[in-house]
C-alpha cells in the first residue's frame, strides 16, 4: 500500500487533533465523565465503561461496550464484579468470607502510586487513586506467514488489602474482545500453626507451619448483549465421544441451575441473545470457560454455594454476594438460594462463574508471597463475523466450494494382479496346519531327482 504524502498527513493531523481540542470528552451516557472510562486502542478497537467503588466489592464495572475496529459498538455487560473471596482453611480454624465479611473497597482499598502503574493513568476517588488504568501489549495476536499483529488490552486494577493479604482484581479487555476476569493473590500468610499441624498445611520453618486454606473466587457477571436484557438465553456445550468421533452437544439451560466443568467433555456455556445477529447472520454470543480447574472445593453441607462451579439466574436486586448475602427483602444467603427454580427463558440473567485456587504455602511465601493469579475466560463467539484484528480479505475455506480433485495416484507399490491359486498335487490330501502343499510338490521333485541321479551315478559305477 502507499503511504499518504507528507503534506496530506500533516493536514489529517490537523484536523484530527482540533475535532480532539474542540470536544473535550465525548459525555459518557450512563455516568458522570469522572467515571467514565473510553479507551481506543491501536488497531482502532474501543472499550467503553462506567466505574463505581463499593465497600463490600470494591470496584464494579457498569455499561461495558466493545466497539470492534470499522464495526458496531455494543453492550456486552451491564455489571461485572467480584462477588466472594471464600477462603476455608484445612484446619477448620476459619472459614473467610472475605468480600461480606470485610470488603475490597473503602479503607480496605490501597492508594495507588503512579509508581505502582507504569505509563499507565491513576483514576481517582475523591483524590485517592483507587484504579490503574494501562494498556497492555501481548504477542501474536495472529500470525499467517508475514502477516503478523500483537494484541492489544486496556487492563484496570485495583489493589484491597483484607488482613494479611493483599487481592489485586483486575480486568483485561482486549481488541479482539476477549475479556479476561482475573484476581492476583498475595500479601503475606494469614494463619500459621506449629509442626503438630504439619498434615494440615506445609512446615515453612522450623517449628512453623504455613496452614493450607483454599481461595474459592466468585464473579457476578450481568451479561446484556446487545443492549437487552430479557433476550438472552444460555447453552452449555459438550463434546461426547461417539466411537471415534466427537459429537457436540447443546443444551439451552431452561430454569436456573448451578453447573461444574466436565475436562472428559470440554464443557463450556455459551450466553447468547435470540435477536442480534452478526453480518453473516449468526446470534451474539460470548463463550464462558473456567480453564483453571486442575482443583475444586466441594465444601461441607453449610457451604452448598461451592457444589457447582458456575451459576446462572435471574437478576435481583439484593443478590450481591456468592455467600453470606444480607438475607433482607427476601433474599436467600448464598449462590445455591438464589437458584429457585425460576425460569431462565426471557429474564434478565446473570453468570456467577468461580474457580478455586488451593493454596498450599511454601517457604518462599515469606516475608511476602507471590501474586497468584486466578481467572476465568469470556470470548466473543460469532460477535463478529471475522477475526477483527486482519485487515486481510477472508480466504479461508474458500476452496470447499471447488470440484473435487483428481485422486492422487498411490504412493504405495503398485496392486500386482492376483496370483494363482495354488493347488496341492491330487495325490497328495491338503495337511491342516504345518507344512503347505508346496512344499509337499517339491519334496515330490526332490525325490524324484535324487533317484534319478543315484540311478544315473550307479550306471556310471
Ligand atoms: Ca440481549
Ligand atoms: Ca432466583
Ligand atoms: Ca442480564
Ligand atoms: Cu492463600
């Protein structure tokens, strides 16, 4: 492609940065512009969305759109947060619930540095920055021979400490519209016991054992694709082995109900809306995966609310927390009251995914431990109608719609017509096992010439 001349391109500049000096900032629709965050990245990929701070949750998301670069912006969440850090310990000494109980917002938020946020930019609450906003460069977005692109993503995060430790949720969205939920983990241990506990925990130091404990995450996810709410419907996939084929499977989940991960059948939930479609005529949806689950909690009988991995309902109001919900206006206490039997079909729904990291301490979490990283997985299925990071026209497939061609001749040596059947003389009965009538027909030849040849030598004598 040729480049624009110079002249032309000083003149875009121009006019570019005086439409920017002219309109300050594009008023936010559903927030004050203090809340407001707007961020297009370098492909042209936009992700639009309104903040709030909580006591309890901390920092809850509002209004999240995604604009693919040259494509339609739309809702894709209408609120995503934290919803739970349950933290049981193996000893039983304390079973945290440590978004209810305590909280990741007001004093137990820390105030961010513009150290703690490398080129990044600090959003402020009340002149404490509380979020850092950054984008964030991976590798390969794609490649195909020369045509390479890293990928993009406006990442926010926050910082909470709760006693000993410190939880960094953060937010990754990304140009492809990948949005990635995740919470790091560190700070320093909680709760220790001396080497009798040693089955209980791991001995870290002489006399010292770390307590094992477990860190069950929960995300509350208002999904409202599109803009609507009450048109959104969830299927889950799963892949059955039918002898060597894998068969795919979906299910539209009718009534609310809690679900687990299935690694045999690569279980995973589509939300999707019944009426928006992409420009090859496929409904929106977004793909939701809980890839970390190499362990699960399946608590006592007073923590139903970690039996299943993943919940889907209806939206209420005061259903707020995974567990330990303020149990007012007639809302249940956890995850498994909120599932009621009430139909999913035209309701405004909401995903509450979990995963579980088990925690086991080491020496080397002391003096402080390593940020631990748990996530989770939403992808855009047929939100677009191609990869929008390639500018490259879609060839792919495209040769399906040709003729078949020519079979290939074989590489294989060449099929030699049949060999005669071979037919024991009629002398001689066919043997059942053993030696094969050839061999019989050439014993036969080996006598015959033997006592032709001593008859031969003897006449010679
Ligand atoms: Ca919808
Ligand atoms: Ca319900
Ligand atoms: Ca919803
Ligand atoms: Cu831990």
């Amino acid at each position: 492609m040729k480049t624009k001349t110079p002249l032309n391109f000083l003149a875009l500049l121009f006019v570019v940065t005086h439409l920017l000096y002219l309109t300050p900032s594009k008023a936010a629709e559903f927030c004050s512009d203090d809340y407001y965050i707007n961020v297009t990245l370098a492909n042209g990929a936009r992700w639009d969305l309104c903040w709030e701070q909580r006591n309890r949750e901390g920092i809850i998301l509002h209004k999240v759109h995604y604009t693919p670069a040259a494509g339609q912006r739309r809702m894709v969440l209408s609120s995503a947060s934290l919803a739970q850090i349950h933290v049981p310990y193996d000893d039983n000494g304390a079973r945290y619930h440590d978004i209810s109980d305590y909280g990741l917002g007001g004093s137990y938020m820390v105030g961010l540095r513009q150290t703690d946020c490398p080129a990044g930019k600090l959003l402020k609450l009340d002149n404490k920055p509380v979020i850092c906003e950054q984008i964030s460069q991976s590798d390969h977005g794609f490649r195909y021979q020369n045509e390479q692109v890293n990928i993009e993503s406006l990442s926010l995060f926050s910082v909470s400490r709760v006693g000993a430790y410190h939880y960094i949720p953060l937010w990754r969205f990304y140009a492809d519209g990948s949005i990635e939920p995740a919470v790091g983990a560190t700070g320093a241990l909680q709760r220790f016991n001396d080497a009798s506990a040693e089955d209980r925990g791991w001995l870290i130091a002489d006399n010292k054992v770390g307590l094992g404990h477990v860190h069950n995450f929960f995300w509350k996810l208002d999904f409202d694709l599109a803009g609507s709410s009450r048109n959104d419907l969830i299927e889950e996939l799963n892949l059955q082995q039918q002898g060597e084929q894998l068969v795919l499977q979906v299910k539209e989940l009718a009534t609310e109900t809690g679900r687990s991960v299935n690694p045999a059948t690569a279980r995973r939930w589509l939300i999707r809306d019944r009426e928006q479609k992409n420009t090859e005529g496929q409904a929106l949806a977004y793909e939701i995966r809980l890839p970390q689950s190499e362990q699960q909690d399946r608590g006592p009988d007073s923590e139903t609310f970690t039996h299943e991995d993943i919940y889907f309902t209806t939206f209420r109001d005061c259903e707020l927390y995974a567990s330990h919900n303020p149990e007012l206006a007639g809302c249940a206490d956890s995850l498994s009251g909120f599932v009621n039997q009430e139909t999913l079909q035209g309701a405004d729904l909401v995903v509450w995914p979990s995963t579980t990291f088990y925690h086991m301490p080491r020496a080397e979490d002391a003096p402080f431990m390593d940020a631990h990283w748990s996530y989770i997985s939403l992808t855009p299925r047929d939100w677009q109608a191609r990869n929008p990071l390639s500018p490259s026209a879609d060839l792919s497939g495209t040769d399906l719609a040709q003729p078949e061609p020519e079979p290939e001749p074989p590489i294989t040596p060449p099929v030699l017509p049949p060999r005669p059947p071979i037919t024991p003389p009629s002398p001689v009965p066919a043997q059942q096992g053993g030696t094969g009538s050839l061999d019989y027909g050439l014993l036969l030849l080996l006598v015959l010439a033997s006592w032709g040849m001593r008859r031969r030598r003897n006449r010679l004598d």
